[in-house]
C-alpha cells in the first residue's frame, strides 16, 4: 500500500465510512476507488483528494495528513528534501559582523599539532583563525549549521578587501534534478550572502587522501593551518611552515581542478556586463520556458544585450529610471516566446498597492508611477494569451524581505537577487542539477493547485488593471 491509501482507509475507519459511500458522494466507479484505497493507483488530479477531504467531513489536521500523504506518494522523498531547502532559502539570513564581546573566548593554541576534542573549542578555534586575517580558504563541505554560522561571520568581518576561497563538493547528476545538491546550496548560502568570495566545487566523493583522514576539512590562513572531522567535534591545529605548506598545496591542488560555482555580483551594471560578455540573453531564451519570480513583478534580466548596455551601461545616464526599464521587459515580453511567466502574491499586491514603486535597486532614481504600471502590464496580458502561462504563486520563498527574486534560465543558470538592509546584490550559478530541482519544484507546486490556473491569473490581472486605469482616468477627469 501506498503512504496515501494507509492514510486513506485509516480516515476512513476513524470515520465510519464505507467505500460504497464515497463512490456515490464523488461519482466515480467501484472498481477505481478500491485500486486507489488498496495502493494500486494514486488520484491522476489533485482535485480529487482535495473532494475526498470534503466529502469525508475531515477537520483541518486530518485533511493537512491526507494532503501530505498523497504529496509523499506522488511525489517521493526527493520532494521533500528540496522542500526543506526552498524553506531554507526563504529563512536566509545575513550573518552579521563579529562584536568583540560575541567572541568565543578560546584561544588557538600556539602548539603545533593540538588537538581540540569538543565542539565549542573547535568553533573557537576556527574563529580566532579566521576573524580579521589577510587571506582565507576554506575546504568544508556546508552541513554544520554551528560551523557554517562562524564562517559566515568571520567572512562577514572580514570585509570584501581580504582575499577568500570556498571549496565544496556536489553529487554528480549529468544536469538532472539533485536534492542533495540543492540542500548544499541552501545551507551554503548565508556565507555567500556574507562577503565577497571566490568559490568552486568539486564532483563526486572527498578525494581519497580526505576521505581516509579522521580531519577531512580544513582551513588555511596566513596564521595556519585547522584541519576539522565531518562532525565537527574535533579539530588539530597546526602552525609549523612545512605542515601549513602542505596543506596550501593540497588546497591549491583541489581548487585548481575545481570548478566556479556561483558569482556575487554588487550591482547591476557589474552584473550586465558580466552577462554581456557570457551570452546573448535573447537567443538563449528562445522558445523555452521562462521561469520569473519575482517579489516586485517588474524584475527580470530578459533584456537584449543593446537594450541592456542603452539601459545600464550609458555613461550619460545619472540614474536608473525604472519607467524605462518597465518598457523594456514588455518590449521583451511581446518578443520573446516562453511559456511561464510566474509572480508570488505579495509581490502583485505591492504592484497595485503601492504609491511609489521602485525596481529593485535603491540607486533607481525614478519611481513607476501607477498610470504606467498598470499601463505596462495591461499591455503584456493582451498579448497572445495562448502562447504564455501566467501564474501566480499564492506562497513562496519570494515572500520574504530578503529574496528580491529568482530568475531560472533554459541553460541552467540562476539569478538571485538578495537584498540585506539595503545591501543589494546578485548571485548566479549555473548548475542544471540544482535549477532542475527547483523547477521540478514549481511543476510539483503546480499539480498541487498552489499555482492558480493560468487562466484565471492573466484575466484576474488584466481585469484588476484595467479597474485601476478606469478608477484613476475618472479622477483625473
């Protein structure tokens, strides 16, 4: 049996029903209910549990239980795993700066090969390391969320100035869906956010001469070197010149043959330019499916190069002007064929709500009015409907403050756009097996009717648009 049809007939007895019962409720075959009570097929709609739950009179918990369980059953375990990592990338927070009395008052022994045998003396240790030092580079897989918390804000104190590498590895995939991949990058993330890095990864397992080690990881700074088990209970510190020369060998062996995994990018001309020399945007986009989601609706990167240096790059332009960046998505929009075109809830209510709404960069100099706003997204929804699927995810991790949006290319490459107490950033990695994860995401998301119809999104919209257009025509008369 499967977990959904456990959960089922468990329901079911709870609550006295008979199958015969709930055959006549639903309307559907004796012969077909039975095969989905004993295991033999899961519900090919969603819809149908969701009648179910309803027509068996279940409270709000015992429905959460039959959802879950068919969630479980269709979807697998992998699901659950890039859950909990969605969830952890709308929780990320910025590490913050070191305060002097935050330090952990251990101090790293001055012994060559001392070794610290519990976890607070190991965090300590990694910490007087790595805080306020010339150079840093890291070989730590992100798992210990306690160590990874000391990283992030020794690298946070260490400013973007100091130069620091990250190296880590991922499970091999060949460009398909990786959940272990995914939950490497959620956990990684708080440190990237933290400073200005260089980082790589690897592919497969910890190389042989690390995997027989009782230490596997390690860190290497001008002061020397601390090699740390996967558990990060125990550590050895080293300071001897030849012992630390070693491991800045074994570090520059590793990092050499390593590839990059991801870029920060701390504006947006930076960030253009980068991608202008990479790609043509356009071409690469063509005909594919285009997944934007965005908090604020207006953002995206689908702009052609020659619009993007007119844009973003002229030197005569004093400030971005968001009402011509609005223009230039809609020309995008009108001229681009992909079949998805995504927003979180949140970020249409800021759309239609807000006075003043700016792009996402403070530097914009100009707010959208919402004549033009709604102008410009009327103009984008009359177009062939057909032809594009507007969506509207109604709860995603673009609700929260920090995560501006997430720009998921055909190519496999991902834009982030991050936003920390007005400290914008960029961050792209182009890494299949992690952007397939979370499409795999959305498409789940999808069969579970948390993204409305397309449909009834674009006329919702389009409706609300021109209500607004109207309401605002009518007050100017």
């Amino acid at each position: 049996m499967s977990q959904f049809s456990e959960t089922l007939t468990r329901l079911m007895r709870q609550k006295h029903l008979k199958s015969v019962e709930l055959c006549e409720i639903l309307s559907i075959r004796k012969s077909r209910f039975s095969k989905i009570k004993n295991g033999g097929i899961l519900p090919t709609d969603f819809s149908l549990v969701e009648q179910l739950a309803k027509a068996m009179n279940l409270n709000p918990q015992e429905e959460k239980e039959l959802y879950l369980s068919y969630q479980m059953s269709k979807f697998g375990h992998t699901y659950e795993q890039i859950e909990a990592s969605m969830k952890r990338l709308y929780e990320v927070e910025c590490p913050q700066y070191y305060q002097k009395e935050e330090c952990l008052d251990t101090p790293v022994s001055a012994e060559n090969g001392h070794l610290y045998t519990n976890k607070m003396a190991v965090l300590a240790a990694v910490q007087r390391l790595c805080l306020n030092t010339a150079s840093v580079r890291i070989a730590i897989q992100p798992e210990d969320q306690d160590l990874l918390e000391i990283l992030g804000r020794c690298v946070a104190s260490c400013g973007d100035t100091v130069p620091m590498q990250w190296l880590f590895w991922l499970e091999p995939s060949d460009g398909g869906i990786s959940a272990a991949n995914l939950d490497v990058f959620s956990k990684a993330l708080p440190v990237i956010c933290a400073g200005r890095m260089e980082i790589r990864c690897t592919y497969g397992a910890l190389p042989e001469l690390l995997e027989q080690h009782l230490f596997p990881y390690f860190i290497v700074t001008e002061r020397g070197a601390l090699t740390i088990s996967r558990d990060c209970t125990k550590a050895m510190w080293f300071c001897q010149p030849a012992t630390v020369s070693l491991y800045e060998k074994q570090y520059a062996f590793l990092f050499d043959r390593s590839n990059p995994f991801c870029h920060k990018f701390f504006s947006l001309p930076e960030f253009f330019q980068a991608i202008n020399q990479t790609r043509n945007m356009v071409n690469e986009r063509q005909g594919e499916e285009l997944y934007i989601l965005a908090k604020h609706p207006c953002i995206s990167s689908g702009i052609s190069e020659r619009d993007l240096q007119t844009m973003y790059l002229s030197e005569e332009e004093s400030g971005y002007n968001a009402n011509t960046c609005y223009a230039y998505l809609v020309d995008y929009m009108t001229r681009v064929k992909c079949e998805h075109i995504i927003f979180s809830e949140q970020g249409m209510q800021e759309f239609f709500q807000s006075d003043l709404y700016y792009e996402y960069s403070e530097s914009i100099s100009t707010p959208i009015s919402k004549e033009r706003r709604y102008e410009m997204l009327s103009s984008i929804l009359k177009q062939n409907s057909d032809r594009w699927r507007f969506q509207m995810l109604k709860y995603s991790f673009m609700d929260h403050a920090n995560i501006h949006g997430l720009d998921i290319w055909n190519d496999g490459a991902i834009v982030l756009v991050m936003n920390f107490h007005e400290n914008f950033f960029l961050i792209t990695l182009k890494e299949k097996s992690i952007s397939s994860a979370i499409l795999a995401y959305l498409h789940y998301l999808e069969a579970l009717k948390v993204l409305s119809p397309s449909a009834e999104t674009a006329d919702m919209l389009l409706k609300k648009c021109q209500f607004h257009q109207k309401t605002m025509t009518t007050k100017s008369t």
